[in-house]
C-alpha cells in the first residue's frame, strides 16, 4: 500500500505576511483563529490537498509535504536505516493530528501524519 502525501506546509516570515500572500495569490481561505495562530488553508479546489501557514519558531523557512503512514515510530527507524534523520518525534499537536517529521539523507524535511483508523 502506498503513502500519499496528504498535507503540506509553508513557513517562514513574520506576523501574517505569509497568509496574506498565498491569500491574495491564489485566493485561498486561511484561517488562524487558533491559540497557536497557525494558518489552517483551504485552497478551495475539488483537487490537490489542503494545508497549513505560518511564521517560523526558529526563524528557519519551508515548504514540507506530510505523508500519511500508518505508524510513526516504524517509519521514523525506517528512514534512520536508510540514511535520514529523526527531526521531530512522534507529537500530538494539541486538538489536531499525531506527527512526526524527518530529513532524507539529502537534508530535505518531511512531515508524517497518522493514518486515520476506521473503525470495523
């Protein structure tokens, strides 16, 4: 079974520069009425995937993708063996997704969100 990239995220800049750039760009609808002030966007299109923007904690800025797998801590030791490198462990964000995020051997950051379990 494949992982599909479900998610992406672009960060950097200060206050709300980035969200009203994307927001006058495209017209996407992006909302941060949320404690951490994070850029919840919807592109608004029937295709493509939805996503988040915001500032930066670190000051460091990207663009990362998040892929859906269906166990973090098993991806994670996966990516170490073939060459990557743990950024963030298995986190819950707080009312949102479990995440994790790594860098390839080439040093380019992605996310990996939890699948979704349905129930039986």
């Amino acid at each position: 079974m494949g992982a599909p990239v479900v998610r992406f995220e672009i960060m950097g800049g200060k206050a709300h520069q980035l969200e009203n750039f994307y927001k006058n760009l495209f017209g996407w609808k992006i909302d941060s009425n949320n404690p951490m002030k994070y850029g919840m966007v919807d592109t608004g299109s029937q295709t493509g995937i939805n996503g988040g923007v915001g500032t930066s904690q670190d000051g460091i800025r990207c663009i990362s993708i998040y892929i859906e797998v269906e166990d973090l801590d098993a991806t994670l030791a996966e990516a170490e063996k073939l060459g990557g490198k743990t950024i963030l462990p298995p986190s819950q964000v707080p009312g949102g997704p479990r995440l994790a995020m790594f860098a390839d051997p080439a040093g380019n950051v992605a996310g990996l969100l939890l699948a979704k379990r349905v129930s039986q």
